[in-house]
C-alpha cells in the first residue's frame, strides 16, 4: 500500500539512497562529536574532585582548612 505521501526511502532510488547516505554519515559525525565531548566533561569532573591534586596545589589553605576543622572538633 504506497500512499503519495508515504516517507518510507527506497533503496531503488538513488535520490533517497544519497540523502540516506547524509543523515546516517551526519548522525555518524554528531555520536562522534558527543562521545568526545562526554569523555572531556568526565576528565574534567575527576580533575576537578581529585582532592589530592587540590592539597598538592594549595599545602597552606590545605593546612588551614585542616586545622581549622581540626580545632572546631576539639572544641564541641
């Protein structure tokens, strides 16, 4: 049952089959690009909560916020 109006793409057609050919390559490109941009946010995620490369870069606010802490406990 073909309806004028029907969407389906025809593999006889080469018309069809070369606009096919874009949107999957199209669609190929764009996963592409989002699995790249996911794995940058997931490194930049694990930089940023990697509490030791913190204190690496920061010994004396590291200190302070350790004592800081340190003392507040002590007191209550």
């Amino acid at each position: 049952m073909d309806h004028p109006t029907d969407l389906a793409i025809r593999p006889d057609d080469d018309v069809y089959a070369d606009e096919l050919a874009e949107i999957r390559e199209s669609i190929s490109e764009t996963r592409t690009r989002i699995s790249r941009r996911l794995e940058s946010i997931q490194e930049e995620v694990e930089e940023k909560l990697d509490w030791k490369a913190w204190v690496k870069e920061n010994p004396w606010k590291a200190t302070g916020i350790a004592f800081s802490l340190g003392l507040y406990l002590g007191i209550r």
